[in-house]
C-alpha cells in the first residue's frame, strides 16, 4: 500500500512531534507489509526513476570471509557476519555514521536464537547494527548520510526507503528524515513508523520529497540490537519477546533517488509556528471528536 501526504508545513514541532518539511515541499510515503512490501517497494523504484542508475544497496556484494573490496571490512564470525566501514557504499553516496554489520544467515551466527527469524528480501545477506559496549543492547540506530558518488561531497537525496524484516511491534522500527536549514543546521522533516507484519515477513518504507531536501536518514530496528561486538568478540543478545515487548528487526534493501547537492530546508518564524501550531491543535481534537 502507497499514499500521498503533500505540503505539509513545518507547525507540528509546536505540537511536540516530528517536524513536517516546509510547505514548498511535498512528500509522498510508500509502506507495505508481505507481498505487499514488494509493491511498496516497486512503486518507490519507479517513483525515484533511479534507472539505468541505481542508488541500491542490497549487501549482496560484500564478502564475509575478509576478502571484501573494503580491505578495512572486519570478520565477526568467518562466513557468516561482517563488520563494514563506514564508507563501504561512498560509491552510491552513502556514509555511515559507524561501522555496521552485514549477516549472510539472517545473523544466527551472532544470535543463535533468532535463526530463520529474518530471510533475507533478496538472498542472501541482510544488514544490521550493534551495540558496542560489552553487556549492552540498546544502540539500535542505523544513521546514513548522503555525499555525491565516489566523493566526500555532502549532498542530498529526495527519497530513501529500505525494507525491514521482522517488524512485529507497532512502533517498534521507523525512519526519521533530516535537512539542513539556512544556518546549517539539522532540521528534522518527519519521523515515520513502519507497518508491522507477520513473523518473518518483509516491510517497506519509503518517503520521496520533491526536492533533494533529505541529508540524513535515521533507522531504528526493533527495541533492542541483536547483538554486541567490541571489536575483538561478541554477545547474543537472545530470543524476542513480544509478550514483553522484545520485537528484535533487521534490514535489508536500501533504496534512493541520485544524491544531488542539497537544497536548504525552509524554516517559518517562531510566531508563525505557534500561531499555525494552535490551529492544527485544534484541527487535531476536532478529528478526534469526529471519530
């Protein structure tokens, strides 16, 4: 399933919620869950037109037994888990905000207790975070920038979309957006939670401005991270627990328009955004009557 949301103005931060992209902007989201992620999927391709040049990155390509292209590429677990550097995809324009892992066997091989929990979109390997410090769980943040391909170029892309996997708890998994404002500084331009599924099924989302307007994406997967690696060995985390509120996610396709130069994210007036944050407030309860 696909929808529209268009021009929404950046008053929502009065609310106390993600802020909204400026009204000279549109934004249309795609999400799905199932078979229905594969049509999310596709509608997000066609709608970014990224062929003949593709910005996808399915992780097939990276090789897990310490022969990978990136010499600085990290053997977790031979064959099974690698821990990438952070500009394995500056190729396609990616940058990460530090090393992540990618698992060939949906990462059994760090976490024994999620085996055949996350089958890959497209076989075999999927991508995850995980945590650092010996003992903990908690960083379940994937942080992406955008340069121009093969450079150290900032720049900024109109749509990104990934799949995930697992995403059995609603709210649990979502991606966050980010611009750069006229002072050059990092503006939020949405937070959005994606769709939950059936055990082992893929879910997408997609968010496609009109402009390059998207520096940074934010992804978190799940409550907590499926494992911890110090650089020299590591610990499963474990099973899920829905019951108590353990929904364990990863990823695995990325998806997004050709990194261009950026566009500055326009920001109201800190009047006009409390006087538009009462009326959309009152906009908001007036909904809520009607249901």
């Amino acid at each position: 399933m696909s929808f529209i949301l268009r021009r929404f103005a950046p008053v929502v931060a009065a609310l106390g919620v993600a802020a909204a992209p400026s009204p000279s902007y549109a934004l249309a989201v795609f999400s799905g869950s199932g078979a229905s992620a594969t049509t999310a999927f596709n509608d997000f391709n066609t709608a970014i037109q990224v062929v003949p040049n593709p910005r996808r990155i399915n992780w097939d390509g990276v090789k897990l037994d310490g022969t990978d292209a990136n010499p600085n590429t990290r053997v977790i677990v031979n064959n099974s888990t690698v821990e990438i550097p952070i500009d394995r995809f500056r190729n396609v324009g990616a940058i990460y905000a530090d090393p992540y892992s990618v698992s060939g066997d949906g990462f059994a091989g760090v976490n024994p207790a999620t085996a055949g929990q996350f089958p890959a979109f497209t076989p075999n390997n999927t991508f995850a975070m995980f945590d650092t410090n010996p003992g903990e769980f908690n960083d379940r943040f994937i942080q992406q920038t955008f340069v121009l391909a093969n450079t150290n170029t900032p720049a900024a892309t109109r749509g990104f979309g990934a799949i995930f996997i697992d995403v059995e708890q609603a709210g649990s998994s979502s991606i966050e957006y980010f611009g750069t404002n006229s002072k050059g500084e990092k503006v939020s331009l949405g937070k959005f939670n994606v769709p939950t599924g059936a055990s082992g099924e893929p879910e997408f989302l997609g968010v496609l401005f009109d402009a390059p307007i998207i520096t940074e994406v934010e992804l978190t997967l799940g409550t907590n991270a499926l494992f911890n690696f110090d650089g020299t060995s590591f610990q499963s985390f474990g099973p899920e627990n829905l019951a108590q509120g353990i929904d364990l996610a990863v990823t695995d396709d990325f998806l997004f328009a050709n990194p261009e130069l950026a566009q500055v994210v326009a920001v109201p007036e800190p009047g006009t955004i409390a006087l538009l944050g009462g009326v959309l407030s009152g906009l908001i309860l007036v909904r809520r009557r009607a249901k």
